[in-house]
C-alpha cells in the first residue's frame, strides 16, 4: 500500500472547492476499485479573504481522516502555499493540484499509477488552454526563457502539476530557499520523468489571482535562482559597447588630427549618452535583483507562517 499526498493551495476559491472535492472522492473511489492505497488531501489557504476557509472546513467535517486543512496567517504566493503543504504531511508521492478544477482531477491518479512503475518524477504537460491570449503569450515566453536560459531539463511548453517522490519531497523541504520557483527546483535534482498530457480546462469561477505582477516575480525569481545568464548578459554588453567606444576614439582622434571635425555632434553625444547611462540603470537593477535576493535569504525569515493545521 502506497500513500499519495495532494497539494492543494486555495486562494479566493469559494466557488469550486466543494466541487473540487466531489470531483477527487469520484475519481479516488474509481481508483481503490482496483488499487489498494491510501489519498490524503492537504488544502493550503493562502488568506484568502472570501469563504475559502469555510468551505474547507465544511469538507474536512465530512472527510474527516483523509482531509487536512492548513490555515495560514495570510497570502504568501502559492509556492509557500504548496511548500506549507508538502512540509506538513507525510506520503510515499506528492502531488499538486490547483483549487479551480482547471485540471481535470483524475489527473492526478493517472500521474500516481506512473509513479507506481518506478519513476519518481511525473509532469503534467498541457496539450492545450483556455485562456486569455495574454496568458498564453506570457506563459509561452515564460517557459521559452526560462527552458533557454535557465532549466534546460525543464519540459517544452508550460507544465501546472508535477507528482515527485518523497526523496524529492525531502530535498525541496531541506534546500530551505526563498524566491525561487519550486516547479523548476524540481529539476536540479537531476531525476528522470516521464511527461502526461491534458486539456487544460478554461476557468469556471472567478478570476485568476496570478496578477501580472507577480507573474513577473515569478520570472525574476526563476532566472536570478537558475541562471546566471543576465549577468554574463550584462558583461557581454559592456564589453561590446567597449569594443565601439574604442574604435569610435579612435575615429575621433584621427578625425580631429586630420581637422576634419567642424563642431559638430550634439545629437550623437546624447543619443549615445542616453543610450549608455539606460544600459547602466538596468545593468544595476538587474545586480539588484540577485543582491536583494542575497540579502532576503540570509535574513532567514520564514517563508509561510501556519495559523493552524486542522
Ligand atoms: N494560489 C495561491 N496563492 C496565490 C495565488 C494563487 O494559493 O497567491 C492558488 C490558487 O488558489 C490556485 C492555484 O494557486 O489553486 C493556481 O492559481 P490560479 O488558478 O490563479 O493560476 P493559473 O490558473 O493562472 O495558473
Ligand atoms: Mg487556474
């Protein structure tokens, strides 16, 4: 008998919860037919500010021994959430699982039967989406980048679950970092996977919290925590702009030597002013962004704080 823990974070998610939970008790009661393991739900509320937390509790009422309800003290981002989730429970396999029924929930227990053959890494890889063309285009260049840049392991296109190990389980909990982006850390860890695929659903309730914001945290995050990349970027600019600097003096000199310069050149020394001080701000931000984050994990501040596990 094996253990699979779900991962669920749950934030403004009143609408679909029960649902959610009438879909997984369908799907887990075809799955025992044959199969003898064990299903623990563990839902994350990520402070939400609707009635959320109600409805968990309303759920773990009727589900007592295998739902776990984890409150926490406010929004922390849904990879804290799902970090709560597999900190705080104990299986053979975990599995995550968004609150909004846009993946179909017997997902989930075709990614575990996989697991089951031996592989300790399963990723659910959308086959299709629907959503807004902005999602999409974002999400695309997301995954391009991050999978050139950063995670070369990482799965062509985006991926929402993943289903790993408990030896994977413990290297997540142990490596104890912040600002990252758990879905990529998953690869440095070198495991093998095997990929499924599925219909992304379009949303039923409500509206995505995934504001454009954070997405763009997200992003920053997954490149400053994989990849060097933007720095190299950085040096490799200002050596190219070196490299033209010196063969313009050089010009100028001669230039000048051979009186051919009438007072000219105003507009050319802005524009390359302009130009080189706007390359040095983003340079130094983008320093900013890896020495902020230096900063923020020797702090050692807690990533999620729990109000109660119920
Ligand atoms: N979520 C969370 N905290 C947040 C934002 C989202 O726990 O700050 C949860 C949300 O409840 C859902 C999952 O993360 O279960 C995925 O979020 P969403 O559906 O908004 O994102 P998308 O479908 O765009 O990936
Ligand atoms: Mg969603």
């Amino acid at each position: 008998m094996n253990k699979l823990i779900v991962v669920i974070p749950c934030y403004y998610n009143e609408e679909s919860i029960i649902e959610l939970m009438d879909d997984l008790n369908l799907c887990e009661a075809n799955y025992l037919k044959i199969n003898d393991d064990k299903i623990e739900y563990i839902f994350v509320d990520d402070g939400s500010g609707d009635r959320t937390f109600e409805k968990l509790m309303s759920i773990k009422e009727q589900n007592q021994e295998k739902v776990k309800v984890i409150k926490l003290t406010g929004n922390f981002g849904s990879i804290n959430a799902i970090m709560a989730g597999i900190s705080n429970g104990t299986g053979d396999c975990y599995v995550t699982l968004s609150a909004d029924l846009q993946e179909p929930a017997n997902l989930i227990f075709e990614m575990f039967k996989v697991w089951k053959k031996g592989i300790k890494l399963v990723i659910a890889k959308r086959r299709s989406r629907k959503d807004s063309l902005f999602t999409i285009i974002y999400s695309k260049i997301f995954h391009f980048l991050l999978r050139t840049f950063a995670m070369k392991e990482a799965p062509k296109g985006g991926f929402d679950l993943v289903l790993f190990d408990k030896k994977i389980r413990d290297f997540l909990v142990n490596i104890d970092e912040k600002n990252t982006n758990i879905f990529y850390s998953i690869f440095l860890f070198k495991y093998p996977y095997e990929t499924i695929e599925y219909d992304r659903k379009p949303r039923k309730y409500g509206k995505s919290k995934w504001i454009f914001s954070k997405k763009v945290k997200l992003l920053i995050d997954s490149f400053v925590s994989f990849s060097f990349f933007p720095i190299r970027l950085i040096s490799g600019m200002g050596l190219f702009l070196g490299i033209i600097a010196f063969l313009y003096g050089l010009f100028i000199i001669s230039a000048r030597i051979f009186n051919l310069i009438h007072l000219q050149g105003w507009a050319a020394i802005m524009v390359v002013l302009l130009f080189v001080s706007s390359f040095q701000m983003i340079a130094i931000g983008i320093l900013g962004e890896y020495i902020w984050r230096s900063l923020d994990a020797s702090r050692n501040r807690p990533i999620y704080i729990i109000d109660e596990i119920y």
